[in-house]
C-alpha cells in the first residue's frame, strides 16, 4: 500500500518546523486534519512511519531528477538538467528547513539499519541515473571518450552530499558546491569544445 | 583557560558510545574519574561543554594536518601528507563511530549557532592550509600555473564532506572519495609530468 500523502506532507511539514529530535506522531497529526490514533491506524510507530517518509522523499526526489532528464534532449542537456534538479529545493519548500531534517535523518543511519537501507537505494537510483546519462554523452561524443561514467557519478553525488553537509552545518550558499562541480564537469567530463 | 584534557577525552568517548541524542553530563562523568558536579565546576550546562569539545576536536584535527604539511618537503607532498591526515583516523580512535558523533554535532548547527561559528572557523582554517599549500605549488610549478588555490581548497574540503556523509549513512568506504578526489587532483591540480 502506498503511504498517504497527506501524512507524508505532514511529516515533510512538521519536520522542517521541529527537526528530528522533537518529532512526534502528535506533532504530525497536528498537521494533518487527522487524529494521532489515526496516524496510528497506518503506521505501528513513528520509526515505521519515518521509514515510510524516506521512501517518499528518495522518490521524490528522483522523479524530478527523471522529469529533468527526460525534458533534455542531449545527453550533455541532459547533465546540466539533472544537475539543476538536484541543487533546487521542491517548488514551495524552505530549502535550509529541509536539507537540514534530512541531513538529521541521514545522521541516525549508523544506529537505523532501515533508514540506511532506504538511503542507499535512492543513493544508487541517483548514481545510475547520473552514469546513464554519462554514458549516453561518452557514446554520442559530447563526453571525453576515455570518461569513467560510474566513477564520474559517484564524484558528482559525492560533490553533492558535501554541498549539503556545507549547506546546513555551515551555512555555505548551495551555488558555491555548485559552481566548483561545473569546473569539475569542464575539466573531466565535457569533451573539448563541446561545451 | 584551556579546557581539561581529561574531561575533552571523556567527552569523545561518551559521544563515540552514546551519540549525542543520549549524551549526559552524567554519561561523560562516567568516563572520567569525576564526579558530575566536578564537570559543572569547569561547565554551566552541556551545551557549554560541547561548544568546548568543538574548539578541542578542531584544534586536534587541524593540528594533525598541520603537522602533517611540516614534515613533508616539497608542495605536492605536502598536499599529498594533509589530504592523508584528514583522511585518517586519529590514532586509536574508531573512525566509524568518531564520524558518526561530529555528524551530529554538524546537523544541530541550524539550531546552534555557537555550534556553527566553531565549524565555521574550523572549515576556514582547514581551506587556509590547503590553499598556502597549494599556492605554493603553483609558485614552485609542481601545480598548474592557472589553479585558483582558493577554489581547489574549496574544492578538496567539499569532497571530504561528501566522504564523511556518505561514510555515516551509506556506510561507505571513504576510500572511495580518497580514490575520486586523487583524480580530480591528477586533471585539476598537478601540472603536466609532475606527478
């Protein structure tokens, strides 16, 4: 069964307000119109309910990613699109408030085998969409010839998830990671003079 | 006055053991062979204690690197000499659960700003180290004479984050960053035949 997305919503929502730490079934229920006991009839605990919300927010998260990729038409479009997808928050959402629950959820991994678990998949959906890509480009001749596109994908998620421990621990503007992973695809990724 | 070194100890070792949702003023007394009022008398609150921890563990850490980049002679050692120290373990420490305690630590800093001020400052003299070690090797021309030092010290700090969110909740290898970032150092950094 699919979770219900007005409870997903309501978890992203009270998340953002109150962080991990302080989250409660109470507190999600008061986003919703719904009563704690009603939360209760769908998920055990708020353990399985927050696994639940990693699994919607990893799908999220890479259906924009597709959406991004599908609307380019060349593979190199195709890199900047994805690119800009993952660096821009969801239409509406308060980036700093929710890169900085996630980053609290991802934090409890070590003693969460299941958050771990759920963040490893959407970490290799992510990595395969961003070597598919990489691939396409080697084949079409956008892409230098002797590219690695796994290891190139895993530099740029890499790139990524220091933009976002930067991001929230630091305070550092999400463009900065940004701009030093475009140097990065000039220098090893796009071929020469087709960019 | 500098904090305790027994009590800073006690605090790693509580923090390495408990992480820092269950981390006491008792569970740190416990390590050491003080009672907890002991602890208050250098300490008002634990919020207090761990802003001192986060001067502590950035002082070691940098004091590694530095230490690092003296005994090396020339640039491309050194850089080579500090990107291992902060790649590894401080001695007898165990990396997995050192990481997963600062990662903690680095996502309350929305919540605090003291927190945040340290990391700060932290991040900033970690980026001047690499950067007077990589201005020197433009100067020598062990590095490309077009490197901007400053964004490949971003660029080297933001890999290292990467590698320690992914080493925290994708149980990565960081290995696998070492292996990612010494690539972008052969394209980005050393000049042609100096390696």
């Amino acid at each position: 069964m699919s979770p219900p997305d007005d409870i997903m919503d309501a978890t992203w929502c009270a998340l953002c307000r109150r962080g991990y730490a302080d989250l409660t079934m109470q507190a999600i229920a008061d986003e919703t119109d719904k009563s704690k006991a009603a939360l209760h009839y769908h998920y055990d605990s708020k353990q399985e309910l927050l696994e639940s919300f990693l699994d919607h927010a990893a799908d999220r998260f890479l259906e924009r990613l597709h959406k991004a990729a599908a609307e380019a038409e060349t593979p190199a479009a195709q890199l900047s699109a994805v690119v800009d997808a993952a660096f821009s928050p969801p239409v509406g959402d308060d980036r700093e408030s929710v890169s900085a629950a996630l980053l609290e959820l991802r934090a409890q991994a070590p003693h969460q085998p299941a958050f771990r678990e759920r963040l490893c998949e959407a970490d290799d959906a992510f990595c395969d969409l961003l070597a598919a890509v990489l691939a396409a480009g080697v084949e079409s001749g956008a892409f230098r010839a002797d590219l690695d596109p796994q290891r190139a994908a895993r530099t740029i998620v890499t790139f990524f998830d220091g933009s976002r421990l930067r991001q929230v621990s630091l305070d550092e503007d999400p463009e900065m990671a940004r701009t030093l992973l475009e140097s990065y695809l000039d220098s090893a990724v796009y071929a020469e003079g087709q960019r």
